[in-house]
C-alpha cells in the first residue's frame, strides 16, 4: 500500500484555537531552493475569520491588561527558552520556506531570542517619569498604557525576527495581538504562534490570520477595534496603509524599503570593507532591509576595490540554504525572481558595466528554484535606477566618486533612508559622516546589516514613518502616555499656572 503523505494546510489561531480558515481561495507554498518541494497549501481567511480574531483580541484585552507587567515579561521570557530549544527545527522551517541559508536563519532566531529575552526584562521596567511639580505639595508622573488590540503585519524577509520584535514589546505593554504574516511565510509564522501558546499566552491574548493582505490586512487596518497598526513592508503598500490608518486616527507604524550605501573612502582598509561588502550585499541573497546596494568608492582606490570583490563574489556557493557549505540562497519566489532579473536587464540597458553574475543561473539543480549569482554592476551613475530604486536581490552597484563630499551626495541622493555604512580611518570623516549621513542607523567601519535586540531599529525619509522599534522606544509605539497631577494640599490652587 502507497502512503500518501498528508499536505500540510495553514491554519489560524484564534482565541486559544487553531481552526481552518473556511475560504474558498488558497495558495500553495513551495520550498524556493525546490519546486518539487510541497510545505503545504495556505488557505486565505475570509474578512469575517479576521474579524472574528479581532474580537477574540478584543474580548482578551481586559485581562490581559489587569495582569501585572513583571508577569506578562515571564510569559515572554518562556518563549525565549522555547524557541532557544527548538532553534534547530524551526532553522530548518525558515530556510525551506523563505530560502536563506540554515546559517543565515540560525543568526535571525538568534536575533529573535535576544529579543525576547530584552522585552521580557522590559516588563519590569515599564515605568513613566517623576517629574518636580511646579506648586508645592503637588506630585507630578507620567504613565505608560496598553493601547488595546493592535495588528502586526509582517513581511516574509525575516519572517521570525520582525513578528517577534513586533509582538513581544506588544504583548509586555499589555496590548493584546492580532498577527498577520507574509502569506509565502504563513507555516513560519504558525511556528513561533505555537512557541506563545506553548509559553502560556492565555487564549484571545495573540491571534493569527494568515491570508492575503487586500482582505485580512486591509480589514485590520479599517476594523475600529484595532487601536493600532505595526507594518513592516513594501513602500508601496506601506504609503497607502499609512493614509488608510490615519483616517481612522489609528497609531501606525511603517518601516519600509532601503537603498543601503556603503562609502569607502581612499584611506580604507580595504580588505575589511570588500568583505563587509561582500556580507552586506549578498548574505541573505541580499533580500534584506539594511543590505549594502550601493558601494560608493572614492575613484582612487576603485579598481582595486572591484576587482578583490569581484574575486570573492566568485567564490561564493549558490545553491540551496539547507546544504552546508551554501553562502547564498534562492530568490523567496518566482515573483521576486523575476523583479530581480528585471532590474539585471535594466542595468545592462542603462549602460552600468556588468562586473560579474547578470543572469539567473541554469542546469541541474539551479532548474528547480530560484538561482541569481551575485552581481555586480560598476560604473554606476547615481541616477540609475539600479542606483535608485530596491532592488531586493544579491546585486550591488558600485558608484565612483571623486571626493568625501561627493560620497555624501549621492549616498544622501535617494528617497531612502534605513541604514549606511563608512569606510575610512579619518575621525574627523566619520563623524562629519554621522552628523549628515540621512539613515535611521549607521555604521562605521562595519557593514550595513544587522543590529542589536537593545538598540532602536528604523529609518529616516521614505523608509520609515511613525515611531521606531526595538530596544526601549518601541514601548512609545505600543503605549499610551497618560500625565498625571496629584495634589495634597488639600486647598483650593491659588496659582495661575495654565
Ligand atoms: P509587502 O508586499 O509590502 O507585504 C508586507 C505585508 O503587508 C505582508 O504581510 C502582506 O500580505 C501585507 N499586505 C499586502 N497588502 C496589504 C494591504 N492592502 N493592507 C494591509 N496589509 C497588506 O512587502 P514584502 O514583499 O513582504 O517585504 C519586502 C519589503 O519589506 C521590502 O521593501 C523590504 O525593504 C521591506 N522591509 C523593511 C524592513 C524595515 O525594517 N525597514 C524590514 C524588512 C523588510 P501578503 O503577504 O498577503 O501580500
């Protein structure tokens, strides 16, 4: 007898319960390293199923808010043990669904337990200010407030780290959640909701919907109940989810689209910034917020720049995340693939010289997925629009310049602003750099990825508006601060202070 193996289908959690979205429409998910690769079928949920999650939120809320902060923290730092010991298994899951090597998604979880484990400290330090009041025998304190149901919709790049670094803060303010993943990320995203249920998150306090976001996501940002929005995503949908939520009134946070640059100026060590170009424009097959996009090299030490990287970008393994030894993934689709093929084709048409890679790759296992070799593009002009627009694939442009200045213009010559990178031993250059660079986070002499559980994450311009995340700030996002006077004079106030 043949056993037939079972397709795994995407499910909700909802008030404590997993249940089957009931929509007719689903989609399937397929490892992008192998077609041949079935996860399973995601089946869409309906605006109702949203709505009835929403509720379930909304009925929870109460509770949840009653529970005293240090406890909600312990909740969190249980799933900080939980995901620490199922590190392996859910590695494995992130880098079949969304493609990164097993390397790349350790380093996300790892992320991703910091995190947690910084939130749940948090809840013990949920406190406002004291402040000196002007009268006397007046007490004067600030307070930081639940918000009430708040929706986390996320991306599919890092598909553990930015639901965590979204929920945990969420959940330790005494929000309760309504969690919506990238559908090509939805089993991912099932994953870590089991990791809460399993820590103890009482039924209604987190709920998942996975579905498209013109239904689900658009009925969490229109639905009343929902108090506030966390989006991390395309500009596109982020711009106009902004507006749809400030019509509503509702605190909304977007962080988008990045068009990173790293400047090497001619007294870097190059070797250092070949390599952390090499990490920041191809790691995570350069499908990542804060990858380095742009290099912007002073002309002096150009070709010596190119060349070593393009030594070591041909050194790099292509292939499937899960086989050791594999530097970069697959594309996360066919979608993503072709926008990246599309932009080699616009490069080549705008006349950048074309260094290395240029063409998916074809033959044997390369025909099962999603393949694009890095590349490199030289003798870009800042205007480009391989120079201007995100791309989200391994391809870097290299853009040559004449001075420190000129590095400043153009790394500042884009609607972006996440993160940037300098180059260079000079003091009085790097910090001329940090005081004008127009990114949310800079790094110096390291690359232009990657970030601490502590520190604040976001971007400037058209990568980010609202408040920022992580580290301490993301409790702005996620509280209401009430001002509180207390007076025990017990006498009527004489003073005219308004
Ligand atoms: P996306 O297409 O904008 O989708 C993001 C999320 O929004 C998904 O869950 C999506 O659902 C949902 N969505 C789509 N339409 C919606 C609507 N009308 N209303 C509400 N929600 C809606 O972005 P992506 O392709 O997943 O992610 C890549 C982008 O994210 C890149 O631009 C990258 O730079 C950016 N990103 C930014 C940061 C940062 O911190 N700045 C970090 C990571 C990624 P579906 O999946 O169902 O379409």
């Amino acid at each position: 007898m043949t056993v037939v193996a079972e397709v795994a289908r995407a499910r909700n959690f909802v008030n404590g319960r997993w249940v089957e979205p009931a929509g007719q429409r689903r989609v399937e998910r397929r490892n992008p390293a192998d077609r041949d690769d079935l996860l399973g079928v995601v089946p869409l949920s309906t605006r109702q199923e949203t709505q009835a999650a929403i509720q379930a939120a909304a009925a929870a809320f109460p509770a949840w808010r009653a529970t005293p902060a240090p406890a909600r923290g312990r909740v969190i730092a249980r799933v900080a043990q939980i995901m620490t010991e199922r590190q392996a298994e859910l590695g494995r899951l992130l880098t079949r669904e969304e493609g990164k090597t097993l390397n790349e998604s350790n380093g996300e979880i790892l992320r991703s337990i910091n995190v947690l484990e910084f939130m749940a400290g948090e809840a013990r330090r949920l406190g406002g200010e004291t402040l000196p009041s002007e009268l006397p025998r007046n007490f004067a304190y600030t307070l930081k407030q639940p918000l009430g149901v708040v929706a986390c919709i996320t991306p599919w790049n890092f598909p553990v780290a930015i639901p965590v670094w979204k929920i945990a803060p969420a959940l330790v303010a005494g929000n309760t959640v309504v969690f919506k993943p990238a559908t090509i990320t939805s089993f991912t995203g099932m994953k870590i909701v089991e990791m809460f249920e399993e820590a103890g998150v009482p039924p209604g306090v987190l709920n998942l919907v996975v579905g498209s976001g013109a239904e689900v996501g658009d009925e969490l940002v229109e639905n009343p109940a929902v108090k506030a929005v966390s989006f991390t995503g395309s500009n596109e949908i982020g711009t106009a989810l902004y507006a749809q939520g400030a019509r509503r009134l509702k605190k909304v946070q977007c962080e988008m689209g990045g068009k990173n640059p790293l400047v090497v100026l001619e007294d870097a060590d190059l070797a250092l910034a070949v390599e952390s170009t090499l990490q920041g424009a191809f790691g995570s097959t350069g499908q990542r917020c804060t990858a380095t996009s742009r290099a912007i090299v002073v002309a002096s030490v150009a070709d010596e720049f190119v060349s070593r990287l393009a030594r070591r970008a041909a050194e790099l393994k292509v292939g499937d995340g899960a086989q050791p030894g594999t530097h970069v993934g697959p594309a996360v689709d066919e979608s993503q693939f072709q926008t990246v093929l599309r932009y080699l084709e616009i490069g080549k048409q705008e006349g950048a010289r074309l260094v290395c890679g240029g063409a998916p790759l074809r033959g044997g296992g390369f025909d099962r997925g999603f393949f694009i070799p890095p590349t490199i593009f030289d003798y870009v002009q800042p205007s480009m629009r391989i120079a201007q627009e995100e791309i989200f694939g391994p391809v870097l442009s290299i853009i040559r310049v004449q001075s420190f200045e000129e590095a400043l213009e153009v790394a500042n010559g884009v609607t972006y602003g996440l993160s940037s990178s300098i180059y260079t031993q000079n003091v009085a250059r790097l910090f001329e750099f940090v005081d004008r660079i127009e990114t949310g986070i800079t790094h110096v002499n390291s690359p232009t990825t990657g970030g601490e559980a502590q520190m604040p994450f976001g971007g400037m311009k058209a990568t980010g508006v609202g408040l920022r995340e992580q580290g301490r700030v993301a409790m702005d996002f996620f509280t209401e601060l009430k001002v509180v006077y207390v007076d025990y004079t017990g006498a009527r106030r004489e003073s005219n202070i308004y």
